[in-house]
C-alpha cells in the first residue's frame, strides 16, 4: 500500500511540475505582458511587439533611484528586446530605414530621447546591444504627460505616427514608405 502512495504522489508532483513549467511558458501571465501595437498606412505595415511593464508607484526615469537610469541603453519595454518591424523601406523622422525587423532600444534623457533600430532584433533586453549594430539612430523630443500611463505603451495611427508613452513621460516618430 506504501508504494503505491509513493507512485500516486510521484505522478502527482510531475503533473504539479509539468502544469507549472507551462504556466512559466505562457508569456501573457507575464508581470509585463507581450503587447503587440500595428498599423498600415496604404501598403506599409508597422508592427512593435514590446513587454509591457507597468509603473507600480515607483520612479521610472531618472538619475540614482529610478528603474531606468538617464543617458542609458535601455530595451524600452521587459523581457525579450521590443521590435519593431516594417515591410516596405521607409524613412523614419526623415531618415532611411531598410525594411525588416530591428531591435527598438532608446536613451532616455529628460527633454530628449535617441530612439534606435539595432539590427540584432532577437536579444534579451539590451544585455549585448552593441552600437554597431545600429542601422539607424533619430533624436526625438520627450514630453511630459499630464497623466499618468501606468502601463507602458506604443500606438501606431493611421498616418505612420508611432507614440510611445509610460509613466510621465511620451515621444513620437513618424514613418512613412519611401
């Protein structure tokens, strides 16, 4: 009778592991959730795929204290590096950018931000982000929010706007097809 508790308990704990591991696996249960934000102006598709973590009422932006240091690579999401994808060559605040997926990495500072398309677009946060790599780097304004975006955020309009928002702080580029 012992052993056959023995077996039942084993099978239970491998069922208790195996459904554990597969929650690991499903990103969505994630702290900061895959997000996916798309749009297409005519033939051009935009596509940003981002982990999207949430403020938590903690500092965000900033010097000594805050989750993301100014004047630092930073993969501007969680988890795996965000990307963002085109399928058509475009230009992005003016600048050329072959179509393809990019790694999307920024430094934050407080009155602007360099947005970059790293072309290694699979890395883990920015642990081997290497500016050589870069196939294009835009300075783009930062705005301060009058609300608070308590989750992180892309949008894409319909025109190529891409807006990104998190805690007090905003930027935007435009893409357009060439």
């Amino acid at each position: 009778m012992r052993k056959v508790s023995l077996i039942i308990t084993a099978c239970f704990l491998l069922t208790a592991v195996h459904f554990s591991a597969n929650a690991q696996n499903d990103k969505s249960k994630r702290p900061s959730p895959p997000k996916t934000a798309n749009g297409s102006v005519g033939d051009l598709s935009i596509t940003i795929n981002y982990g999207a973590p949430s403020v938590k009422g903690r500092t965000i932006f900033g010097s000594s204290g805050s989750l993301e240091s100014y004047g630092k690579v930073w993969r501007t999401g969680a988890n795996e590096a965000t990307t963002f994808s085109v399928n058509k060559d475009v230009t992005i605040n003016g600048q050329p950018l072959a179509a393809g997926k990019y790694a999307l990495f920024t430094i934050p500072n407080q009155k602007e931000w360099t947005v970059i398309f790293n072309k290694k677009a699979d890395q883990w946060g920015a642990y081997d982000y290497k500016a050589d790599d870069d196939a294009l780097r835009i300075d783009v304004p930062a705005e301060k929010l009058d609300k608070l975006q308590e989750q992180m955020v892309f949008e894409v309009d319909n025109s190529g706007q891409v807006a990104f928002a998190w805690e007090y702080v905003g930027f935007d580029f435009m893409v357009k097809a060439k």
